[in-house]
C-alpha cells in the first residue's frame, strides 16, 4: 500500500464525520466566535470520556470530532474571508483591526 493511500485510510474516519455533519448542518460558514464555541464543546466531550476512563473507541470517536470540526471550520470559514468580524461591529486592535476597518469600508460601499 502506498503512503498516500495510508494517509487516506487514516484520515477515513475525519472525512466521514466531516460529510455525516455537512449532511446534517449545511455548509453555512461560522464566525471564529461559533467555530470557538462549536469546537469547544466537541473539546470537552473528549475530556468528559478521559475522567469517565471511557473506552478507548468511544474516546477515538469524540477525537475524530473534534478534529473534523476544526477542519470544517478551515473549509468553510477561514476560506471565506466574509465571516470575519461580522458580529462584532468593535474593531479589534493592531493589524486585526485594520483589517476589520477594510472589510467594514468595504461592506458599507457594496450597500
């Protein structure tokens, strides 16, 4: 077997999580607040099956979310740059906030 098809079959499990939730919430970007949230919340399942000393399949399960849920959020939102920022109307400082101002400018001229 090649490498490449190794790293198919390792990923198999990722992938077919990814599709069993694009199947069951759409594609709809998240903003970097709910993509937080959403990751979050897969995070402390992982930790809720460590202190319960859950089976390790059960606890390879909650992993594999959490990692298709990171890699949704690289696929549909961290490739669109509209969902940055769009909830909070405060720009952040430094050079984020710069391109929080541009993106506003920009949004306000395509109105």
């Amino acid at each position: 077997m090649r490498k490449s098809e190794q790293e198919v079959l390792r990923f198999e499990p990722i992938i077919n999580e990814l599709d069993r939730a694009y199947a069951k919430h759409g594609r709809a970007p998240w903003t970097r607040h709910q993509a937080y949230a959403i990751i979050l919340e897969e995070l402390d399942e992982v930790w809720e099956a460590i202190k319960h000393d859950a089976p390790d399949e059960k606890l390879k399960e909650e992993v594999v979310q959490v990692a298709a849920m990171c890699q949704r959020f690289l696929e549909t939102s961290i490739a669109c740059s509209n969902t940055r920022n769009v909830w909070n109307k405060k720009a952040p400082k430094g050079r984020a906030g710069d391109r929080h101002q541009k993106f506003r400018r920009q949004e306000e001229e395509k109105a």
